[in-house]
C-alpha cells in the first residue's frame, strides 16, 4: 500500500497506470494444489482479497474435472453481482479488492465506471471500498452472520486482514458463529498469546498453518477424496512439499493418496 501511494504521488497520472502495473505482474499466476483441494469443498462462497485469477481458475479446472463441490462465478463488483441476482445455485467468489480482468483493455474509459472497477490498492481505495462495493460487502457480511468464517494466509499484521476483520466485527456487532484463521507463525510464544488474546476477544481460533497444508490436513479430516483430485496431489507433491517445509511436519503423501474415494 505504502510503495502504490509513493508510486503514484511522484508520477502525473501514475494512479491509472498502477492497475495495469499490478495486473501485468499477477496475470500468469497459477492455483496451487490448495485451490484445488478448496474447490472440493461445499463453501457458502468465498471471499478473496487478491487480484488475480487463481481462485476462480481452480474452481474451473475443479468443475470441468468433476471434482467441485459446487459452480463458482468470480463476482468483483456490483454490477456484476446484478448480473447474477437470479442465479440461486452457483457459489459466489467476492472479489472486494477488484479483479486483474476488468484492467487494461477490460476497463471501461468511463472515468466514473473506471473508478467503480479499480483495484484496492491506496489507503484512499480502502476507504473507498464499502461505498463503491456495496452490495458485495453486504452478501459478505450476511454469509458471516449464518456461517463459520475461515480467514486464511493473513498475517495479523496485514492491513488488509485487520480492514476486512475488523470492519465484519463491526458490522456484525460480533461473530455470530465461531471464527477461524489459518496462518503460519514461526514465533510459538508469539502464536500462544495471540491465541490467547483472539479466542477472548474475537471468538477466533489461529491455526498455525500455511494454505496448502491446511487444505491437505482438511482434506484428511473429512476423510475421501476425488480419484482426479488424488492424482493432482500425487503430481504436484514434491513441489508442494519444497513451497511449505516450514510446515509439512509428519504429512506424507500416502495420508492423502490411501484416502478412499467420495461416498
């Protein structure tokens, strides 16, 4: 946030180029096997505070594959959630922070419309963000009125963390039900009181994990896994195990292949 607003306060017109910077680096992104294992999964909908396109690419490859436990549709601004007001059935992929697709030759020359479809970079965006996305951040706060909210890969220091969290706990009064985030901490007597401090406080439980490994732990806890879902694991293993070392412990790839297939 702090190298975007220097970026842009020393270059005229610099704030319009900033989307398309940020785009041309995140475009080639790729889902990792946590996104994949996610989309096996009945969520209510997911929320993702990234720009890129990893969530909603995993939760394709998932339902041509026959392994999503539901159709996804990415929904990054309002408009586009009234596009798909009468579809009852998809699961929705909030896109509160804007989406790489709708920068550069998918942005309107609008400068109104360009503004609703900007990315969340700027403390100015931040402030900005509930008003230009409304009904999103509406359909986000009344999932987390009925359902368990699982934040994931946010550090407590994060800026973007503590706005979307905070901002819920607000709106929410407090956690309807239980809260959850996932992320690591190399620090045990940090993560013991951190704990501590959010269970009390917040009615959140920290689970010290990375994504990959929390989904793969996840995915051994409900106990079956798709046939295609098990091969793609299986393929990507030694990469996911070099990416998250940190946090392997005692996984091993025959906890995950061994698993039988749904019921």
């Amino acid at each position: 946030m702090e190298a975007a607003e220097f970026y842009a306060a020393v270059r005229a017109g610099a704030r319009d180029k900033l989307d398309d910077l940020i785009s041309s680096r995140l475009k080639d992104l790729k889902p990792t096997v946590g996104h994949y294992l996610a989309a096996s999964f009945p969520w209510r909908s997911v929320v993702t505070t990234n720009y890129n396109t990893v969530a909603e690419n995993a939760w394709g490859a998932a339902t041509s594959a026959a392994y999503s436990a539901r159709h996804a549709i990415a929904l990054a601004t309002d408009a586009a959630f009234d596009e798909h007001a009468g579809n009852d059935i998809s699961m929705r992929i909030y896109k509160p922070h804007g989406c790489i697709n709708n920068q550069g030759s998918g942005a309107p020359t609008d400068p109104a419309q360009r503004q609703l479809q900007r990315l969340v970079i700027t403390s100015d965006d931040y402030y900005h963000s509930a008003e230009t996305r409304q009904l999103i951040y509406r359909a986000i706060m009344q999932d987390a009125q009925v359902s368990t909210t699982v934040f994931v890969g946010y550090s407590l220091e994060d800026y973007t963390f503590r706005n979307m969290f905070f901002r819920l706990r607000e709106m929410l009064g407090q956690w309807k039900s239980k809260s959850y985030s996932v992320g690591p901490d190399n620090q045990p007597l940090r993560f013991e009181w951190r704990s501590e401090a959010v269970r009390e406080n917040f009615r959140t439980t920290l689970v010290n994990d990375n994504f990959d490994t929390f989904m793969l732990r996840l995915t051994m806890a409900r106990g079956y896994i798709h046939p295609k879902l098990r091969q793609l694991v299986a393929q990507t293993w030694q990469q996911t195990a070099t990416d998250n070392a940190n946090a392997m412990g005692r996984l091993q790839l025959s906890d995950i292949v061994n698993l039988p297939d749904p019921p």
